[in-house]
C-alpha cells in the first residue's frame, strides 16, 4: 500500500514562512511529477506548484516569488517552502502525486494525501 503523507502546516503571522513537507510510504520504485495543490473554505481546490521527477518546477502566478517547490528522490518527499505569507494562503494543502510505481509492479495513479491546515492571521 502506498500513502502520502503531509506534515509541516499550522498558524503563523502574516510575513512569516512555513514549510510542508510530503512523503510517500511504502514499496516505491519511481514517482512521476509531484505537487501542491490547496483548497480554502468555500473555494475550490486549486495547483499551487509541482515538480517533475527532473526538477522542473510550475507555480500558480499568486505563489511565485514567495514559494518554493523542491523534492528529495532518494527520500520519495517533496517540499514546499511558504515565506512573506498572506492571509489568502490559508488553506489545506494537499500533495499530489501523479503516478507512483511501487515494488511490485503496480501503478498508484493520481495519489493524494489527507491534506495539512495553513492558517496565516492577519
């Protein structure tokens, strides 16, 4: 079984940083593009950012500047470091992952975690 796993969220000030990190448990062989999407009350879930197993980064025009995606392929995690955060970030974020392969030959397609709680007070 294969689960991603968020950790990292919370309350912080307005211009403080935060950082979230997601990792995939199990019998992992490869992960393709992973990412960071985050969904506030009453909205819609929407990408903040994602990472392709290359390194190659895309952000939501409303993070760029403040967000960082990164990602450790030794560790099956991905990162997202939040600085100068706005009480417009606050939301659940959940990680994504767009295809694992796992040790035993199946493909987990389009995994989510359970999401982590970013509250930014004004």
């Amino acid at each position: 079984q294969v689960q991603l796993v968020e950790s990292g969220g919370g309350l912080v000030q307005a211009g403080g940083s935060l950082r979230l990190s997601c990792a995939a448990s199990g019998s992992i062989r490869s992960i393709d593009a992973m990412g960071w999407y985050r969904q506030a009350p009453g909205e819609e879930r929407e990408l903040v950012a994602t990472i392709t197993s290359g390194g190659a980064t895309n952000y939501a025009d409303s993070v760029k500047g403040r967000f960082t995606i990164s990602r450790d392929n030794a560790k099956n995690t991905v990162y997202l470091q939040m600085i100068s955060l706005k009480p417009e970030d606050t939301a659940v974020y959940y990680c994504n992952a767009d295809r694992i392969g796992a040790s035993d030959g199946n493909w987990y397609l389009d995994a989510w975690g359970q999401g982590t709680l970013v509250t930014v007070s004004s």
